[in-house]
C-alpha cells in the first residue's frame, strides 16, 4: 500500500514549506551525496540525473537538515532511521546537525531566473540587489544563520533560456557565484545545482567559443551524476526480462557458467558487483540478453536515449527468443548515434567504427568492433579506458571459445583496425586522420579577429529587418516603412548629430557592454530625429559569435582541409549550423520586433512596445506623426518610392499629356478608359481635386479640400511661382525640392512626385527656366520631366519676378519672331525663346554674314546665336545689343525692325539672283521677263542634239535643260535662279552671302557662252540660231564701239598734249 504521505512528484518551491511531505523519502547509496553536498560548507556542487530519479526529493531532504526547524526535525525523524542502514556515517552528521540549535537559511531558485542576484537577494530579505554577488555578506549575518544553501532546481531550464535568448555570456553569473560560496565563512554557503543532463548537452546550439566559456564554468563544479547504473537496476532489467521472454525459449538458451559470471565480478561490471553468485543470477535471469549487451544498456540509453524509457522499449521491440549481444545492441542503436552530431556527440566514433566494420572479415570481428566503440563511451562525451580482456568479455558466451575471440582480436590489431596500447592496456578503434576542427576554429578566428568589421558582416548575411506600419500604410496609402539599419554606439552618435541618415530609419544599436547600453541609452534620450533607436537590454556578444561563424565557413570553404579527412565535413557543417543559429539567436533579442530583449526609444521617448504592442503598431503611430500632411492618392501602385515597369509608362504618357494637352478636357483621356493611363488620371488628378471633372486648368491651393496635398500644392506652388533672387540666390534646386516633398511632414511617394510637379510646372511657373547641370533644358517632353524628377541631382529653376513689363516684354518678343502671343497657361520665357529659336532657324547663313545688315540686325543675330541661356538672352544680352541696359516693351520696335531687317536681306539675295538670269539672258529688248528671255534662249537649241555633244561639260547640259523646262512654266523667277545657283555653285540661295551675286553671274555667263558657242560650231546651222548670232554680232559691234570710243580718246587726249607743249 502506498500511504497519503507519498508524493509522485515534488516542487521544491511549493513544498519545502510543507516538512512533512519529504517524511516518506527511502535515502539510497546514490542519492545521499546530494543531501550532504547541500549541508556541507562551501560545496558547490552540479546534480546530474534523469527525470523521476528524487534527485529533488534528496534536495529537499538536504534543505530541511540545513534549516533545522522543528518542525523540519520532527519530519526528519524517520528518513534519518532510514540513512542509518544505508550510510551510518551520513546519518550520524545529519543527527548531530539536528541535535544542534543550528538553524540555516535555503534560497530556492527554480528554472529560468532572469536576475539571478536579486532573486537570490529578494529570497534573503534584502529590500535592494546588490551589485555583485560580494553584497550578500551583510544580510547574511544579520539573519544568524550558520549556513545559506542554495539549491537552484530545474537548473538546465535556465540553460536552455539563455542558449534561447542568446545570453550564454550571463552564466558567468553562476561562477561568481560559485567562487563566493567557496570562500564563504559566517555563514557558510553551498551551491547545488540539478540538471537532467551535464552542462555541455545544454551547449549543443552554441558555438565553440561560448562552449569553452561554458566549460570552464563546469569545471567550477564537482559534478554528481545518478545514471542508473546500479546493482538493483541491472537486477531490474533482469527481472523485466525473464518476464517478456517467451517460457518455452529458455528451454533452448544455454545458462551462463560459473566462469563468466566471476570475470564480470573481477571487472567490475554491473555496478562492481561483488557476488559471484547474484551475478550469476542476473545473467542467468536477463538470458537471450549477454553480459556484454547488459553492460552497456543503462550507459548507451544515457547518452542517445531518454534513460530507462528509451532502454525499456528496446527490450519490449527486440525478439526475446533469440541471442541479444553487442552486435544486437550496436545495430539498434546506429541511427540514434549517427544523427548524434552536437558537439561531445558520437557521431565521429560511429563513424570510424563504421569505416573499420566495412573492412572486417568475420561477424565476430564486427562485433568486437562494435564492442570497442560502445564501451568506451563514457557519461559526459568522454572516452574511457577499455583493457583488452574486458574487449573480450563483452562478447564471450558459454559456447564460443576464448582463444577464437583472442584470435579474433590479434587479426583485428594485425589488420590495424584495432590499436592496442599494452602499455596502458587500452584497446581502441583504428582511425587514420586525426584533425581537431575545434583547434583550426580557433586558429582561424585568431587570424580573422583583427580586422573583422561586425556592421558590415551583419548587413550582408543578416540585413537588419525593416518595420512596416500597416495601420499608417491604410490610412494614407501607402507602402511605407522604417528601413532597418546597425550602428555601433559611436556609429550611433554620428548618425543622430548628422540626423538626415537615420531619418525614417529603425538603428538596431550593436552594444557589447553595459557601458555601450548606457551610452546608447543617454543618446537616445536626447535624440529629436524621427527615427527609432532599438537598444539590447543586455550586452550583445555578437561579434564573437559572428567571428567563429565566418571562420567555419572559411573551412568549409577551403576543398584541402576538409577533404583531409571524410568526418570533417558533417563536423563542420554541424559546427555552422550551430554557430549560424547562435548568431541568429543572440541577435533575435534586439531585432525581434516585439521588443523581448531590447529598448525602443525615439525622439527622447521610451516607446510602449510588446509582445501586445508590437514595433509596427508604434511605427504606425509614428509615421502618423511624423506624416501628417501625406496626401492621400488611392493609388497603391504610385504611393510607393518605386512604380512597376508598366506603371513607369504610364506615368510617363501622362506627364507628357500634363505638359502638352492641358488645354484638353481631361487631358484628352476618354471617361471610360480603364487602361493604366486612365487609372492614374482619375486618381491622382480628377479624384484629389487636382483638376476638377469638367475643368481644363488645374486647380488653386485654395481649392483643394485635403489638407496634405494642399500643404504640397502650396510647396509645388511656392517653388514655381517665388522669384528665385527673393530666397537669396539665382537658382533653385530641385534635388532638395524632391527632398523636401519626400521628407516629413509631406512624405510624397517618390512614384508619384512627377506627376504632382508636371501639373504645378504646367499650372504655376510663368517666367522661369529650368537648367541640368547648367545648360538650359530645352525640351520638357514627358520622358524628361518624369526623369528629371526621378534623378533630380543637378537640375535647378530660375524663377523671374512677372511684373507687367516683363510679361509685356515677353510676349511681344515672341509675337515678333512667331506671330503668336503665350496664352495665360505658357510659361513666357520658355515661350519667347522657342519663338526666336524657331525664326532663327530660317535665317540663311549667307544674312548671317552678310554686311549690308545695320548695328541692331548684326547685334540681334550674334547674341541670338551665341547664349543657350534663354534668360541670359532675353532679358540681358538681346537688350544690350539693341542699346538698352534691361528688357523692356520699348525695345519691341527696334526688336521687329532689326527682324525685318535680316528678313528682307534674304529676299534681296534671291533678287540679285534674278536680275542676274535677266541679265545673263535679256536680248536687245530690255523689257522682256527673265522666264521669257530664258524660254527664248532656249528655244533657240536643238536641245536633244547638244545634250549628246561631248565637248559639253556636265553643268552646261544641266543649265540648257532647266532653260528648256522653262517652257512648261515649272519655274518661277526665284525658283529658276535657285535650281541654277544650286547647280552652278552647289549653294542654294538660303546660302548666299555679299559676294555670291558676282559669282553667279559669272559661272552663268560662262555656261552660257560655252552652250551658244558649241551650237554655233556647225557647218549648217538652222534658222533658230538667228538670235544667238544676231545677239553676238550685236555685242561684237558694242564692243568695237566702244574701242574706237577709246581710240578717239587717247587720239584727242594726246593732241591735247601736244598742244600744251
């Protein structure tokens, strides 16, 4: 019967206020240790047991012996009659202790205890933590306690909670404290520790720095291990066995001699038996199962297993009515020791044992492999010793000879899969390369560590993650977020002092010391920049971590080492594994983004941030303040920073229509169309208010009922409209412009800034310029305005102040030269400079040259094409070379005249032209038209006939033919002397200049001549050549006047001579 007083379960926190609940302890061999660890002055000491073991149950025992109450006695009573007859000794000390008006003090701690030292201090009375663990002295003495006792339970929960929150750093904690008990005295103090497992499983997601940190703190402990392993425990087995065995099996298993038996007691095997007899028993009752397989189960099930569960169901699933050995044993339990690769794990040894069982001749030699690895296994991922005749009882029976299993081994030792070392007696696998990674870890950190850069490496392999404000986001519009971002705590200074890089950024801050917590803390205190500052709540041993983790992929990398030795790939991979995790790990605190291990500040302000309250909720909140004046476009494709390819062109074509189609209703999209172009029109345009439906202008500031976008409006209004040299300078720039609409309160998407700025361009500028790097931008299509604004840096405005005359200057100017006046919706400068570009293209370049032109003609052509500044040009070089200091309406008349001026040089040269043909070809009759007296020339040729003449030269042929097309009436005047000027000097008349004239008339003289004189050589000529003779003769007798008027001259000036001498 099992009484009320028995518990299946203890809480060491819940009960110990209860003594009589721990009345029923039955004290065993293994279990007493604890119970006297935790009375013993300066003990500190590390439980290490499987669950149900009353390792908790022995721990209480401990804790009431310390505290000595009465009633602590009186429940003692019977577990003290109980000790006597398992450890007189121990009994004994724990009476005199009772006996003794000795009262302690027990601090229980229980899994996973985020401030050990105030936990500690809050359980002795103290109002205050002290600093360190050395401020627990006073409180001590005060309360009059002998002994302080501290007894941490489920201590490996606390393990795993700093592995899982990334502060395996903060076990140090447990060391100091440690050392503190060891030197305690007035009171003494102990320190035990219980675990399910040693420290080091516990290590597993760790890389192997924070390891070797662990380790050290281990060894700070003496550790207390209850693996059942006990003589009552085998007997167990044995008995759970000799009771699943089918009864007619046991007919036909050979019993176990005398023999076998005493060399288990010789080597001391289940638990260092010492009867010969009652292991004879054992062994007799566990049958199919042999000495050797019996050996291992309780220390193989510990270390790939779960203890007794993992042991019981191996002998429930394995066939009781056949031979149960090493090699049975071995083969059920590959798969949990190949998969066994953390760190202290037995994968490499299997594996090795795998390599040497591949290369084996016989089943007994695999066995005795199989054998060597599982016996030296230790608790903890040691290796033990294994003497060779113990190799040789782990698979020995009844039936099988000594000397074939001797044999066996000297052919295992010979092939050199077994090694032998006599001189130690240690038997043990054969394995070829021996390379320790943990030692080429190190050696490579070492080498790393110097010139490692924490930042950079983080936002390579772990980018800081970005906050979303979804709630902001629906409310406006939007897609925006905090971009996530590191800073180390100088790093951090830097940025809030500059303030635009952190802007609308979240800086996750890399502190590695309580120091750089603080100072990240004051800095984020004083900080006014709209941005968020997550700093850790505990020092982040980052670099470290990021360190190994770099320095294992480097050999992973490196193809000599790991092909040096066929383990160390899975080793490695593990190694990055749980180096990659840790890293993840340690990091997680601060950037997770409810807050559980870091401190949101922004603009001075701690912000309410959890697990309730997540970071985008508070984001949200923020963006809301901090853009206040978002207009809101339901246009989710636009009101973004980046648009879609497809969505880009669209913007583009409506941009293009802004600038060009404005005076169109809608800008000329249909009231149906559902294409993109159409969907950004109604909700960027028509649905904001922007251009009311049925409006062919955009709207005024005042007119918009949205408060954000009227606040951009009002900016966009601002930047066009106020003269530039009112703001202190001559330009203005756009690239801080699109800054300052993107920045808050605004926050213009950048997506759809440029259709916002093309209509205020198109609705607000009236006598501006726009410059890319300097030169006037000439054209304002839609792809380079949308592009201008997209990649502003370099473009500014030159904003001029519209008064009357200005506008009147402008507009006249362009009436000049167009013979159109800008409409209220043209921007004047732009419009008044296309207008004297466009003119001045059809200025020949022969006027150009020419020097017949007067000052102002001459002077309106040189400045007209020397500036590609249009405002340098209007208002400033054009006024000076007209005789003015500045623009005004009064220089519009010498603006026109000097126009008309260069306008009418052009008519004049084609003038010339055709007074030259008139000349070349008018016969006596002085009064003939030029058409006539060329068609009457012509007429005068047997054109075909020339035309096949080879003493013609290619330009006289096509001079004769124009002549005769003259027939058809195809020319007129200036045309004939155009195609003749072209074809005579290659020059059109567009290209005359003063000295052209004298040119042609040569050239056609020559043509002429050569033509008249080719037809005239002839032996019959025809009756049409009667004018071109007559016409020669006539010129020939002009020409023998006018020599004998010479003649007569010289004749009468020489008698005048004479007469006066």
């Amino acid at each position: 019967m099992i009484g009320a007083d028995f518990f299946r379960s203890l809480s060491l926190v819940e009960d110990l206020e209860y003594p009589d609940r721990f009345g029923h302890y039955r004290p065993t061999r293994r279990a007493l240790p604890i119970i006297t660890a935790i009375v013993e002055p300066a003990s500190t000491t590390m439980v290490i047991a499987p669950y149900g073991s009353g390792k908790s149950l022995a721990a209480g025992v401990g804790a009431l012996a310390v505290r000595n109450s009465a009633d602590d006695r009186r429940a003692l009573m019977a577990v003290l009659e109980r000790t006597d007859q398992v450890d007189p000794a121990v009994s004994g000390a724990l009476r005199s202790r009772a006996s003794a008006p000795l009262q302690g003090h027990v601090v229980i701690l229980s899994g996973m205890i985020d401030d050990p030292i105030a936990a500690i201090a809050e359980a002795l009375g103290m109002t205050r933590p002290p600093k360190s663990v050395e401020g627990f002295g006073k409180a001590m003495r005060d309360g009059g306690w002998d002994h302080v006792a501290i007894i941490w339970d489920e201590f490996g929960r606390h393990l795993e909670g700093l592995v899982a929150d990334g502060r395996s750093s903060e076990l140090d904690v447990v060391q100091r404290l440690a050392e503190r008990v060891a030197r305690a005295s007035g009171p003494t103090m102990s320190l035990t520790l219980l675990l399910h497992q040693n420290l080091l499983a516990y290590a597993t997601r760790l890389n192997d720095t924070s390891r070797s940190e662990w380790r050290k703190i281990e060894g700070r402990f003496r550790p207390l291990r209850m693996i059942e392993d006990s003589q009552e425990f085998y007997r167990l087995i044995a008995d759970v066995v000799s009771e699943m065995r089918p009864p007619e099996s046991v007919v036909i298993m050979p019993r176990v001699d005398q023999a076998l038996a005493d060399e288990v007691v010789k080597w001391k095997w289940l638990d260092g038996i010492e009867d010969g007899g009652q292991a004879l028993g054992i062994l007799d009752d566990v049958r199919p199962l042999t000495a050797g397989a019996l050996q291992i189960l309780p220390t193989l099930v510990a270390r790939v297993g779960q203890n007794e569960r993992s042991l019981f169901s191996f002998l429930r699933e394995i066939d009781l009515t056949r031979k149960v050995d090493i090699e049975v044993v071995y083969t059920s339990f590959s798969d949990a020791m190949r998969t066994d690769v953390g760190i202290g794990g037995i994968y490499r040894r299997w594996i090795e044992t795998e390599s040497a069982r591949s290369r084996a001749d016989t089943p007994l030699q695999r066995m005795l492999l199989a054998a060597a690895c599982l016996l030296q296994l230790g608790t903890s991922g040691e290796r033990r010793r294994l003497p060779r005749n113990v190799l040789e009882l782990a698979v020995a029976e009844t039936e099988l000879p000594a000397k074939e299993i001797a044999a066996a081994v000297d052919e295992l030792l010979e092939a050199k899969l077994l090694l032998w070392r006599k001189h130690t007696d240690d038997v043990a696998v054969w394995h070829g390369a021996d390379i320790d990674v943990a030692i080429r870890v190190r050696e490579e950190r070492e080498r790393r560590s110097s010139a490692f850069d924490l930042r950079a490496f983080l936002e390579d392999r772990f980018p800081a993650p970005h906050i979303r404000a979804p709630r902001h986001n629906a409310e406006f519009g939007v897609n925006r977020f905090l971009m996530g971002r590191y800073a180390s705590v100088i790093e951090l200074a830097e940025l809030l002092e500059d303030g635009d890089p952190a802007s609308g950024a979240i800086v996750y801050v890399l502190a590695e010391s309580k120091g750089d917590i603080a100072a990240a803390r004051k800095l984020a205190k004083k900080s006014s920049v709209h941005a968020i500052i997550a700093i850790p709540d505990r020092p982040l041993a980052a670099e470290s971590a990021a360190i190994e983790l770099i320095s294992i992929e480097a050999l992973r990398a490196d193809k000599e080492f790991v092909a040096s030795d066929p383990m160390v790939t899975t080793e490695i991979d593990e190694l990055q594994s749980v180096a990659f995790e840790e890293l993840a790990t340690l990091l997680r605190g601060v950037l997770d983004p409810r807050a559980t291990g870091a401190t949101w500040y922004s603009q001075g302000e701690r912000l309410d941030v959890s697990p309730e309250r997540p970071g985008p909720m508070a984001a949200s909140r923020l963006l809301s303040q901090w853009f206040d004046k978002t207009p809101k476009i339901a246009n989710d494709q636009l009101m973004r920073n980046t648009a879609s390819r497809t969505m880009q062109t669209a913007r583009v074509r409506v941009v293009g229509s802004i600038l060009e189609r404005s005076g169109r209703e809608r800008l000329g999209y249909e009231e149906g169309d559902r294409g993109a172009e159409g969907s950004i029109y109604r909700t960027v345009i028509e649905n904001t208010g922007l251009r009311p439906k049925g409006s062919t202008r955009f709207a005024d500031p005042d007119q918009i009922t949205d408060p954000g976008f009227k606040e951009v409006w009002l900016r966009i209004a601002d930047f066009f409209r106020t003269p530039t040299g009112r703001s202190g300078g001559a330009y203005r720039d756009l690239s801080a412009f699109v800054s300052t609409l993107a920045s808050a309160p605004m926050g213009v998407p950048l997506a759809v800034m440029p259709l916002l700025i093309a209509a205020g361009f198109k609705h607000f500028s009236r006598a501006m310029a726009l410059y890319d790097n300097g030169r006037y931008v000439a054209d304002t299509l839609g792809f380079q305005f949308d592009n201008m604004v997209t990649n502003p840096e370099g473009f500014c405005v030159q904003v001029l102040d519209p008064t009357p005359d200005l506008v009147e200057y402008l507009s006249e100017a362009a009436y000049v030269f167009s013979h159109e006046r800008p409409t209220t919706s043209d921007e004047l400068v732009r419009f008044a400079h296309d207008a004297l570009t466009r003119w001045l293209l059809t200025v020949p370049d022969g006027s150009r040259r020419s020097q017949k032109l007067g000052t102002h003609a001459k002077g309106l052509l040189r400045t007209a094409g020397g500036s590609s500044d249009p405002v340098q040009l209007l208002l400033k070089d054009l006024p000076l070379a007209l005789g003015a200091k500045g623009p005004s309406p009064s220089l519009i008349a010498k603006l026109e005249s000097a126009r008309k001026e260069i306008d009418h040089l052009r008519d004049q040269f084609a003038q010339d032209a055709v007074e030259v043909i008139a000349e070349s070809f008018r016969s006596a009759d002085l009064d003939v038209d030029p058409l006539e007296a060329v068609t009457a020339w012509a007429g005068c040729f047997d054109a075909a006939s020339l035309d096949r003449r080879d003493d013609l030269r290619i330009v006289d042929r096509a001079v004769l033919r124009k002549a005769v097309e003259t027939v058809n009436g195809r020319f007129s005047p200036k045309s004939l002397a155009n195609t003749l000027s072209s074809i005579l000097l290659q020059r059109s008349l567009d290209k005359w200049d003063d000295r052209t004239a004298a040119q042609f008339r040569s050239a056609l003289r020559d043509a002429r001549e050569r033509i008249e004189a080719a037809a005239l050589d002839t032996e019959s000529p025809t009756a049409a050549l009667r004018p071109i003779v007559q016409a020669r003769v006539e010129e020939l007798t002009r020409m023998l006047v006018k020599i004998d008027e010479t003649e007569d001259s010289r004749i009468r000036g020489l008698q005048v001579a004479g007469g006066k001498r």
